[in-house]
C-alpha cells in the first residue's frame, strides 16, 4: 500500500513482513556485536584468571619449572579458570598420577622421576600447607600424615603417594595414579621410600610392602630413618641495598700471648695462654661501602660494587629483610667484572651469623624461591 503525502510524494507503507525483514536483519550485525563483547569479557576474564593464577604461584617462591609442572596439571584437569586448582588436594592428586604416570611411559630415567617427585612434593607444600620449616625427624612417628612418599617398587619406574594413615604395624600409602600400575610391585621384599621434607631434608628407609588394597599400599613401619641430603636453597634473585665494611683485626691477647712465649722461649718461661679473642682489644671495621646484593641463600651472596675491595680481609655484610637488621661476617671467595660501567661483583660466604639471623634468613630465602 503506497501513501501521497501532501508534498506529492508517494511513500510505500511497510507490511507485517516487511518489518520483521528490517528487524531481522538489524539483528544480525547486533549480534554479532554482542557475541564479541561476550568473548572479548570472557577472554579477559581468563587473563585475568591466568594472571592472577601466575601471581599466586611466583608468590609462593615456586620455580619456573615447579611453574610448568603445574601448567600442565591445569591442562590435564581442564580448567578455565587455573585457579581452582588451590581448592581442593584431590585435584591436585588426581592430575598428579597422570602426569607421572606419562612421566614413566616417555622413557623419562630413574634419577630425573624422583627429581620430578621432589619437586611436585615442594609445590603440594606450598599450594595447600604452607609449611615454612621443619625440625629433624628423629623416626618415623616424626613424619606427618599428608607427607608425600615415592619410591620404586620396580626399576626404572617411580611412583608418588601420600601418607593416609598408620597403625602399630604399618603406614597406609595412597598412590596417586591408577591402582593397575602397582601390579608388579613386590610383596614382602624390601623396598627404598624417600621423603622429601621441604626446609629440613631428604630421608630415606627401607621396608617391605606388607599388602595392598585398590590405590593403597601398607608399608611395614621401619625400624629407622637416615637422614640423606640436607636441603640447600639455591640462589634467589633480589636487590637489597646494603653495606659493607672491612675488619681490622688488631691484637689480641692471645696473640701477645704467643708472641711472648716465642720471645721468652729459650728462657723456658711459660706464659699463659687463654682461647679465644680477648676483651681488651675488640675487632675494628672501616668505613662503611654501600653496595647492592644481587642474589643470595643461606651460605652466600653476589654483591654488586662500583669499586674493588681487597681479598685479604673479612668484612661485616648489613642489610635490613624482613624487619630485621642482619650483621653477618663474611669472606669474599669470588670476583667478576662487567662491562656495564665498571661493576664488580664479590661472592661473599657467610662466616658467623645468629641462631635467630640464620632462621629468618633461611625463612627470606625460602619465601622467595
């Protein structure tokens, strides 16, 4: 139907279907558009969930492999959002077995499993116990329940499980995997188990398994536990402001002392002798230099200088970590130059520190792997 308005012109009067043309084809490009914003907020959302997931991990001090390890455990999972992963544990050990359990099928040696298991037994710590450090096991009613095991019951395989429970006789071991990949684990025959203690060290015992039920294992409770490698943290990366000033080490009695009794040798007189530095001349130190620590863990540091310092003397390393004000004495055992404005690097070992400074910087360190 055409319509004449008043000026002559004709205008042709829009149908039923007409209009739902128009509205479906303005539909379209709308949405287009609004699947798009649909995307675009969920692709943000999951950089945001991958940031914040990423930030979480480098804030606990875990490493960059520690870092792919538990990429890949979200990708077994399948999660849109990797932050799920810190909810429960059961996540985390059912993603576990099917990693190692590729782990064993892609030839991956003895050595480099169990160096695997050592560090998944790290990130389990830090994801869901937070544990910063542990005293010494004196036996095995020492190791707490939820403690990660591995062992290998068969040559060339390892396998990871946790500690669900004992009795008088036996400890209950769950194995993270599928149960079928046990049946060729021995009975009755003794088997090496390694338990990675993070902060304190790595023990071993040896014990036959007594039986098995599903995914479980019982484990005759060991008479003893050895106490392997001590956990040493390796370097972590920092800038810390600090200073460093040299020791001037006047007399001492006791150096007097000798000297006295090489000077009245030939007389025979004998003259005492005490241990120790004496109270009346105390250790003198310089000028303080400032400097930065570039990388450090509980033995050592790298600092950076502008300027060379001199090998024969000690030298009192202050900093401030943690709110707390360290003092140590140190002894520079390396050097490296750079081309980068004449810097100058020191290794510096850690020569006598506090029982208190030596727990909180093993604690920094620790926080900060």
């Amino acid at each position: 139907m055409d319509i004449i308005t008043v000026l002559g012109i004709t205008w042709h009067k829009a149908s039923a279907q007409d209009v739902l043309l128009f509205l479906g084809v303005l539909s379209i490009p709308v949405g287009l558009i609004a699947i798009i914003k649909i995307i675009q907020k969920m692709k943000y959302k999951r950089i945001h969930n991958t940031q914040l997931f990423l930030f979480r991990l480098k804030r606990m001090g875990l490493s960059n492999f520690q870092i792919k390890i538990i990429n890949s455990l979200v990708e077994i999972l399948g999660f849109s959002n990797p932050n799920l992963l810190f909810e429960k544990t059961e996540f985390f050990e059912g993603a576990i077995g099917r990693f190692l359990a590729h782990a064993r099928a892609t030839d991956e040696s003895e050595d480099s499993q169990r160096l695997i298991c050592r560090d998944i037994t790290v990130i389990y710590d830090k994801l869901y116990y937070h544990t910063r450090f542990k005293k010494p096991l004196k036996g095995i009613q020492d190791v707490d329940e939820e403690q990660l095991i591995y062992f290998s019951p068969v040559a060339g395989k390892v396998f990871l499980g946790k500690i669900t429970s004992r009795d008088g006789k036996n400890l209950f071991l769950k194995i993270f995997g599928s149960p079928g990949d046990l049946a060729d684990a021995p009975v009755k025959k003794p088997v090496t188990f390694h338990l990675f203690r993070v902060g304190d060290a790595v023990y071993e015992f040896t014990a036959p398994i007594t039986g098995r039920d599903g995914a479980s294992i019982h484990i005759a409770i060991p008479d003893v536990v050895e106490r392997r490698e001590e956990t040493r943290h390796p370097y972590i990366d920092v800038i810390i402001p600090a200073q460093i000033s040299k020791i001037e080490h006047l007399l001492k009695e006791k150096e007097i002392a000798e000297l006295e009794q090489a000077l009245e040798g030939e007389k025979g007189k004998q003259v005492p002798v005490e241990d120790g530095a004496g109270s009346a001349h105390e250790e003198e130190s310089e000028e303080k230099i400032p400097c930065t620590i570039y990388k450090i863990n509980d033995y050592e540091a790298i600092l950076r200088f502008s300027q060379k310092l001199d090998f024969n003397y000690p030298y009192y390393l202050e900093f401030t970590a943690m709110d707390f004000n360290f003092k140590i004495k140190s002894q520079i055992i390396a050097t490296k130059t750079v081309d980068e404005g004449g810097a100058v690097y020191y290794t510096v070992k850690f020569e006598d520190m506090s029982p208190g400074a030596s727990h909180i910087l093993n604690k920094y360190v620790y926080e900060h792997l």
